[in-house]
C-alpha cells in the first residue's frame, strides 16, 4: 500500500519549516499540541493549542447541585486531584461560614502534601524521560504509587478521592494509619539517596538542563508565574505562607528556592519542596494523635442545600502553583458561576511560548515538563 | 577450503549472528528491567515482536528507495558477519580484513538514510542528520583504534589478529597490550550502538524516534532485524580486537555478551547529550585517548 | 417485582468462530503468527484523557506490562493497540480518527473509562462525544472511572485472548461497515468532513467491500473530496 | 501593614469617583468600580500599592440584568492581600477595554473569556481561539445556552436495555424512576 497522503510537494528552499508537537507526540505533557516555526533546530515562532481536553467544567459545574460538584472538580487536575477538592471546599465554607473543625483541618493538610509529594515524583519522572534517561521515571512512578496506595486506604480511590466534603473531610482515619504513613515517608527518604546519584547531580542531566528555559525574576512576576517555577527564580513566595489556609499559619516548613530560573532550578526545587513535605507530614503525624473532636461540621442536607448568595476567592497552593476558585452563589441550590484559575493556564500557554522562542528543538519536551504544565487545568 | 564449505559458513554465519543478536535484544531489555526494578519481557519476546511486525496486513511503503534503504541496512550487516570471525568458521576473514570491515559497517546508517529521506517525514530527516553526525563522531575514535590495532598486530586480518592474542594468553590480549586503545574503543562503541549518553538520533521526546517515525510492518521488522545483528556485530569486533577473539565458544559467548552488557547497563543511567555535546566529548576524551595509546603503540 | 438475585445471568452466545483455512500447515502457520501478535502489542503513546494516568503505573516498575509484551510506541505507524483513554472531546475524537485510520492493520482499540462507553460524568458536556463506538470499531471496554492499573491489564489480557482465538477482528468491521462510521463522523464534525487516508481504497485492496462500505455518507464524501495540501500550521507572528 | 492598607485605600477613594469598597476579611478586598474607571483603579493598585500579580480575570453573566461582571483579582506580594474589583459592563455590544499593557496574565484570561462569553477586548493581543477551535455555537458559558438541550440534539446515546430489564417490564417492573425525575 502506499500511504495516504502520498504526493510529492515542492517546497520553496528554505531553512526554516514547520513542525508540531503533539497532540499525539511523547514530548508533550497531556494531550496538547504545540506548534513552532524552526530555522534548523532554533525556535523562531512557538505556538500552544489547547482544546483537546475540554469539557466544559465550569459550564458542568452550574447544572450541577453543590454536593455533585465535588465529584467533578478533581477532575480538573488529574496528576495533584486534592487541591482541587479543598479549594472548591474552601469556598462553599467561606460562603456559608462554616467553621470547619480543627482534626478535619490537619487531616486535609495531610492530603494536600501526600498529593504533592505524588505529583512532585510524577513530574521527576516526566522530566527525566524528555531527556532519555527512562529509570528515574520506572523508579518516581512506582514509589508514587505506594503514596496512592496511603490514599486508597484512606479514601477509597487511588486517583480521585471525592474525600473533602464542604464542611470537613467524609471519614476519619484507619486504625494505625498514621504508622504506615510514617513507614512510608522513612522508605521515601531512604530513596533519596539513590535519585540524587541517578538523578539530580547527574553531570550529564546538569548539562542538559541549564539553562535550558531561563526566566528572570522580572519577567517570571511579569508573566504571572506560580509556584515552584516562580520560586526557582530566587522568590520565596508561597500561597500556604503569604495567604495561609487550613493549619498551615501553625506548621514550621521553608519555602525552598533556587537561583537558577532554568530548568534545573525548576527541578531542584522541586526535590526541596519533596523533603519539606515530607518534613510537614511528619509534623502532622505527631500532632494529628493530640487533637480530637469532629471530622465535620454538622451540615444541612446537601441534596437540598442552598448556599447563601455572595462570592468567594479562594486559594491553595497546588504542586503546579496557585490554584483559585471563584465561586459565586445568588442563594440556589446549584453555584451560579465557578471559575477555576489553573496555575498551567499560565504556564502551558504564555509562558511556554515565550520560553520555547529562541530554545532548540531537543529542550521544547524539557522546558514543557520543567515548567509541569497541566494541560486539563488549561482546558477545563 | 572448498566452495561447499565455504557456502555452509557463509550461511551459517549470519543466522548465528541473527540468533545470538536476538539473545542480546532479550538481554538488553532485561537489563533494563532489572535497572528500572521489574520484570522484564519472557523469554521469546525478541522473536514475537519481529513475528508480529512482518505478519502486519498493512505494509506501507514509501517507494523503491525506501524499501532498498531499509535492505541495505540489513544486508551491510549480514555482510559484516561473514568478515567476523568465531571458534570455528572464518568465513571471509582473511579475504576482507578490517577496513573492508570498515567500510561495511557504514552501509547500514547510509542505507538508513536514504530510506528515511524517502519517507518525507521532518521528524525523520532531523533523526538521520542526526544519526550522521554522530557516525562522525564515533568514526574518528574508531578508525584511530582500528589503525592502532593494526599496527600493533602488523595486519589486518581479524583472524591473525585473534589467533596472535590467544597464542599468549590472558596477557597477550589487546586490552592488556593496548589499554588506552581498548578505552577509546568502549567510547565508541557506545556511539556505534546509540546508547545513552550518545541515543541523540532516537530521541522519542524529541523527535518521536527520528529515522523510525515512519517505519511500519516489514520495515520496522528489518530495523529490528539490524539491530540485533548491530549488537552482535559490536560484541564480537571488541571481542576479537581486545578480548582475544575465541577459541572456542564456551569462551566466546560470554565475553561477547558481557562486552555487550557494559553499554546497555550505562545507557540505563544516562540521559542523552546534545548533538554537539556528543560531538565534542567523542572528539576530546576518546580521540585523546586512542592517540595516546597509538602514540604507545608506535613506540 | 423479581428478586434481582433470582434473575439468571444470560450468557452472552461464544462468537462464531473465525474461518480457518483447510491446509494443516497454514492452519499451524495462522495459530503461530496469531500468538506472536497476541503476545506483541505495541500501544500508541497518546493520552487522550485523565485515564492516561493510570497508564504509567501499569507500564512501569510495579504492574510491569513489558511481562505480557506490551510496549509504548511513539507514532501509529508502529502501533498496534490505540487505548482511547477517557472521555474523547470532539477536538480529541478528530486526531483519534486520523491516528486510527493511519495506523496499520490489524489494529485494536480499547475504550478505557466509563466516558467512552456513554460519555460518563460529562454526560451533559457540549463538549465530549458520548459513545465511542458509533466513530471507530471498539474491541475491548474497560469501564471504571478510572480503571484501575490491574482492570487495565486484565482488559489487556482479554484482548490478547481474543486477538490469540481469531475473533478480536473489529478493524474490518471499520471496512465493512465504513458508510455507518462514516456517516456519525459526519454528523459531528460537518458534511465537509474527510481524512487524508482513502479507507475506500484500502477497502477495496484488502477485500473487504460489503454493501455497507459504501452508501449516502460515503456518497457525500467523494462529492466533497478536496485534494489535500500539504499539511501547513498556521503560526502567528507574535507581538511581545 | 492592615493600617497601611487602609490608608491608601482612603486616598484611592479620594482619587476615584463613584467607587465602593468592602473589606470581606483581612486579606479579602471587593471593590465595586464603572467600567470606565476599571483601568485607572489597576494602575493606581499596580504603580502605587504593589499588586503586580493578577491572578484572574473572571467573567460571570447576569442575563436579567442585560450584563456582564468582570471581576479582577489582583494580588499584592507585599501586604499579602487580594484585590477583587468588579465592574459591569453591557451586555450588547459587549466590548471592553485590554489591560494587557497593565498585566500580561491578561491575555489568556481576555481570550478565554471572549471565547466563552463573546465579549471582545480591545487592545488584547491575541483574541483567537484556543480552545474551542472547532466549535462554532454561541459562546457556550453565556446562561442562555443550555448544554443539555444541546448534547440531546447532537450526540447519540448508549442504548442500554438489557434482557432482562425487558423481562422486569413485561411484568410491570422496571426502572419507575426515570432520570429526569430525579433531576434537581
């Protein structure tokens, strides 16, 4: 047979041509596409096309009941689901005042940092892969799955947990949770080890990744970059310390930075970001068996729950960045708008862009997994 | 030797090569497994996928050229084989020699680039200059071991070169005898089977495989057809360069395989290089090395 | 009303089974060559949904699928097995269909999700097509929202199965029934709809024309037929 | 840094005219400002009082009252506290002003918007699609577009009728409860 669209076509000569990337293409995050102009293999135009995964959320979200709602918004980020959760949360207690009990709390803040631990070693594995070094991804991939199994045990889904409900959490913790949890994060820090000599202080991988997708400070709050990119460029700015939610004013954690802005300072962030973590869930292991009391507060009946009319912004940090929800109620039983600010909406797009003009082609797939652009949270 | 003979070698030769290289395929991928802590593939998993990819209904075929490239990447192999020497057959090894060897050992990428420039695909294209230019690379090093080795040995017939070493021994191999040379030539090697740090050409995040993007069904086949024979080729030229070459095969299958094994276990640690990377470490350290160690040589 | 425990599970009638030819040898020949591919798939390395998460964890050092052969590959040329993961946007469900007619055959397709089978949570979405099945010929559903790494692997070894007994031959009803598939995808994406791939001729050069190859849809394709160009992307000169 | 706070917002209220503003807690700001003086309120709290980051631009619809709220969230790394100022502008023609000069998050926020709700934004770089390349309905987030009504006309469903839910219904069993009664 001859291929389908076999004809010969006479191009004018040229150094320059075009090439996409994705949607089907193993340099892109998701399903997304990436369009650029090269002259050899210098980027001169980069262009992100997005789409591929819309569902229209927001539009979801209003023909929904408030308590439905909770089982879509995971959806919306699939690697880092809770943050999703607490947000959305967050904001229907913010506009029916609920004072959500103080175990609830720490229990969602344990949530929130095993997810982040999980979505941190997914985004190693990812990186590592656009580089051709494959075993830090078997490795980061596997040792996350032993964090959705923690999640499992808790919730009941690996992936989407449909656990924080407005008001508090859906059930306490199993008997001797805590303990595996704490074997846990041991056997995670007993592989560090092996990831910075596979991995992090690899000479060959250093090479490759510096300065490969710098931005400076300037133009990272220019953009409005978030999160572990934007601390990568030597900002130690962080939504749990600058706009604290939850337990997070009381725990002792740093925000880690590098000084870098490339893509290896993206990474180590990251990595620093794993320990504190892993830092914070111990501080919520030992504080978690003190505190008593309710898992949530008594709640009317949610298939019959009209929310007060006003708006609420609320914001987490997730492990792509600052993650908002704007939610506004006119007193029905369904939300009357949800607006969700992905961080990945400015990463994956402007962001991206900009960085990909002037790079070469073999670091497009790098800087699009250092920046761990989540292409669902630009499609909703 | 008469004709009859020298037939049966000529045949028996590259089947060996095809099955030993097959055993190397399974080997590669189970080092890998055992790296990235898994399982790994059974047993017969080389075979079923080479099975599968010709047994394809669909063969789609960009014209002549495409399908002559992808027969010149295998037959420059299946040539090679019979110029390579094991326990027992030499085949052409002393008519051929080490630069017809050579020369044999670049008709595979040239064969693989026309039939990639015949595919259209820019992904392709990107690959084979790739690919191209680290075969310069990896030559430079190459060939500067190869001329040290034949000065050395004051021949190039592979099987003289073999039977010199065994005559004295474990000290008499080239490793022992010429170490610079045998690093320099572990440089290349690396490059000549695209392993990490040197896979610039394959690059799937880069460029969704490079010269394999559009290969399907029988081509595809024929790719993996020629890299099996592509690391038996590697396994058994170190071999009889440094190793001693083999007297017989209870000592020839494990020092090719291990020769072999080096380069599969580094690839599993490495991510690649850039292409000038590449080029600027194959022409510093190896180089170096290989003309230090002809300088030695010389002496 | 009957007690729901009470109703007798109807077994669904074994398919037919698949003709076979009558020399011994090529009957051995057929048995080997089925195995070899039941025991090769190479799936293509295209997530088009949130069930692609649970890929990595059933590729990778735990669940292991390189065990049952089963390896990623990166361009549908060297494809075996497209898994449609999850709900399939319009947009999405464009790029399927081109990957699914550019792949060669025999090829297979799972649905992974519940999205796939009736559009699932995003029943309501203007955005997501709801049944797979009506746009390319379906092999194996893996329901589950999302399935976990060990449904996958067992949806995985049915394939197989089916693949190593002859019946998982979905790719001809694509042939056969092409006027059917041909006339949703129309529905969907407008009368001007058509793909670079001739699904007609490849048809025609596998034997595999029925009455349902051709009809109204098909009809309406070749009235609408524009030589393709060059595939060109339109970039925009970006003002910074 | 709460006292600061208060009094600049003192003096923009003395710069502006007809501005109305709540604080919804320490951190929590709403503004309620016309849509002509939206931009000069941004550059007064982006020059004077440090909310460089804009962290989003939300579009909500209020088809009774024949509008569109816009709502800016401006965030301040410095007194760690979230503007959000609204403004309403017509809902036809549906025209406003870019702040992308202003905030280059802009861009992606203006071009979602004119693509979910219709409303053009001057001066914005870019006003193309990006998601919905291939979708041409109305801007499906206006509340006038049901999606519902939609998917029911263009899409096929999954018939399910099994054997022996007929068998249920041959004796006057079956689903009695049909999806659409229990829809709230």
């Amino acid at each position: 047979m001859r291929p389908e669209n076999y004809q010969a076509v006479n191009h004018p000569p040229s150094n320059e041509y075009e090439l996409n990337f994705g949607p089907n293409h193993p340099g892109i995050e998701g399903n997304y596409a990436f369009k650029v102009k090269l002259n050899g293999d210098r980027v001169l135009e980069a262009r992100a096309d997005g789409g591929y995964l819309h569902r229209g959320f927001e539009k979801l979200m209003e023909g929904r009941l408030w308590i439905q709602n909770i089982a879509l918004v995971p959806r919306i980020c699939v690697p880092d689901p809770v943050p999703m959760e607490v947000c959305y949360a967050l904001a229907i207690e913010e506009l029916c005042g609920l004072e959500v009990p103080e175990r609830a709390q720490w229990i969602r803040v344990m949530q929130l940092e095993m997810s982040r631990v999980a979505a941190h070693l997914f985004a190693f594995g990812g990186h590592a892969a656009t580089t051709g070094m494959y075993t830090p991804m078997f490795w980061g991939i596997a040792d996350r799955d032993l964090i959705l199994d923690r999640f499992e045990e808790l919730t009941g889904g690996r992936v989407y947990h449909i656990y924080n409900i407005p008001g508090g959490v859906r059930r306490d913790l199993p008997e001797g949770y805590l303990g595996r949890l704490s074997g846990l994060l041991d056997y995670l820090e007993s592989r560090l080890p092996d990831y910075d000599n596979l991995f992090f202080t690899n000479q060959v991988f250093v090479r490759r990744a510096r300065d490969v997708g710098t931005m400076t400070q300037a133009q990272a709050l220019k953009w409005g970059v978030t999160g572990p990119n934007l601390r990568a460029t030597g900002l130690a700015l962080d939504v749990r310390r600058d706009d604290p939610y939850l337990v997070y004013g009381r725990l002792e954690f740093d925000v880690p930075t590098e000084a870098g802005g490339d893509a290896l300072a993206r990474n180590l962030v990251r990595r620093s970001e794993l320990q504190q973590s892993i830092h914070i869930l111990r501080q919520v292991i030992d504080r978690l068996p003190e505190i008593d009391g309710p898992i949530r507060c008594p709640i009317p009946n949610p298939l019959a729950w009209n929310v007060p009319a006003g708006e609420a912004y609320t914001r987490v940090e997730s492990s792509k960045g600052e993650l908002a929800y704007y939610v506004v109620s006119t007193g029905g039983g369904k939300p009357y708008r949800v607006h969700v600010r992905g961080p990945s909406s400015m990463h994956a797009v402007q962001v991206l862009e900009r960085l990909a003009v002037g790079s070469r082609l073999e670091d497009i797939a790098q800087i699009m997994f250092s920046l761990d652009a989540c292409p669902p949270e630009v499609d909703r | 030797m008469s004709w009859q003979e020298l037939l049966l070698e000529l045949t028996l030769m590259p089947l060996l090569a095809f099955v030993i290289g097959l055993a190397m395929v399974l080997m590669m991928r189970r080092i890998a497994a055992q790296i990235q802590r898994r399982v790994g593939p059974p047993l017969l998993q080389p075979i079923y996928d080479i099975v599968k990819l010709y047994s394809k209904q669909t063969q789609i075929s960009h014209g002549f050229i495409h399908e002559l490239g992808i027969m010149m990447a295998v037959g420059g192999y299946i040539a090679a084989e019979a110029l390579l020497p094991v326990p027992g057959m030499d085949g052409l090894a002393d008519k051929g020699g080490l630069i017809t060897l050579i020369y044999f050992l670049m008709v595979p990428t040239l064969g693989m680039a026309l039939g990639v420039g015949q595919c259209a695909n820019p992904n392709g294209s990107i690959g084979i200059s790739r690919a191209l230019t680290a075969m310069l690379a990896y030559d430079i090093p190459f060939v500067i071991v190869v001329f040290g080795v034949a000065f050395h040995y004051q021949t190039t017939n592979l099987a003289e070169i073999a039977a010199i070493q065994q005559a004295h021994g474990v000290s008499g191999w080239g490793m022992m005898e010429m170490p610079l040379l045998a690093l320099a030539a572990l440089f290349a090697l690396q490059g000549m089977m695209g392993k990490q740090p040197f896979e610039v050409y394959i690059a799937p995040a880069e460029i969704a495989t490079g010269p394999m993007v559009e290969m399907s069904g029988k081509f595809m086949g024929g790719l993996f057809v020629m890299q099996s024979f592509q690391y038996y080729t590697a396994g058994v030229l170190y071999t009889i360069l440094f190793l001693g070459g083999g007297e017989n095969w209870l000592t020839f299958l494990p020092k090719i395989f291990a020769v072999v094994a080096i380069p599969m276990t580094i690839a599993m640690l490495f991510p690649r290089f850039r292409t000038e990377d590449l080029v600027r470490l194959m022409w510093k350290w190896p180089v170096m090395a290989g003309l230090l160690g002809l300088a030695f040589v010389m002496n | 009303m009957k007690d729901i425990k009470k109703i007798e599970i109807i077994q669904r009638p074994p398919p037919p089974e698949p003709a076979r030819r009558t020399n011994p040898l090529a009957r051995v020949f057929d048995e080997l060559v089925r195995f070899c591919q039941s025991r090769s798939m190479f799936m293509l390395h295209y997530c088009t949904g949130c069930g692609a998460i649970e890929l990595p964890p059933a590729m990778t050092s735990r669940f292991d699928m390189e065990r049952l052969g089963i390896q990623p590959m990166v361009t549908p040329r060297q494809a075996d097995i497209l898994l449609v993961t999850g709900y399939v946007s319009v947009k999405t469900l464009k790029r399927i269909i081109l990957t699914y007619e550019q792949m060669p055959s025999p090829k297979y397709v799972i649905g992974i999700c519940s999205c796939t089978v009736n559009g699932g949570m995003y029943w309501q979405s203007y955005a997501t097509a709801k049944v797979l099945k009506d746009y390319i010929p379906v092999d194996v559903y893996i329901a589950g929202c999302m399935p976990r790494p060990e449904a996958v692997i067992s949806g995985l070894r049915a394939l197989m199965e089916d693949i190593r007994t002859g019946r998982g031959d979905a790719w001809k009803k694509y042939y056969q029934n092409y006027d059917f598939y041909l006339g949703n995808q129309q529905r969907l994406f407008g009368e001007k709809w058509q793909t670079p791939t001739d699904v007609i001729a490849e048809a025609h050069h596998y034997g595999m024309m029925t009455d349902q190859t051709l009809g109204e849809h098909t009809d309406l394709l070749e009235q609408n037929e524009v030589p393709l160009d060059a595939l060109r992307t339109r970039l925009k000169a970006r003002t910074e | 840094m709460d006292k600061n706070l208060n009094v600049w917002l003192d003096n923009l209220l003395q710069e502006i005219e007809g501005i109305k503003f709540r604080r919804k807690s320490t951190r929590r700001v709403r503004i309620d400002v016309a849509m002509d003086a939206l931009p000069t309120l941004l550059e007064l709290l982006q020059g004077r009082a440090s909310y460089v980051h804009l962290s989003a631009i939300t579009c909500v619809d209020w088809p009774d009252d024949g509008e569109f709220e816009l709502v800016y969230h401006v965030w301040s790394y410095e007194t760690q506290s979230l503007v959000s100022a609204h403004t309403r502008i017509p809902r036809d023609p549906g025209v406003y002003l870019s702040i992308y000069d202003l905030y280059e998050p802009a861009a992606f926020f203006e071009r979602d918007i004119h693509e979910m709700f219709g409303v053009f934004f001057e001066g914005s770089p870019d006003m193309e699609k990006f998601i919905l390349t291939e979708w041409d309905g109305p801007p499906p987030m206006r509340k006038e577009f049901d999606s519902e009504a939609f998917v029911n006309q263009q899409f096929e469903w999954q018939p399910y009728h099994p054997d022996w839910l007929k068998e249920l219904e041959e004796e006057g069993g079956g689903v009695t409860t049909r999806p659409e009664d229990i829809r709230w």
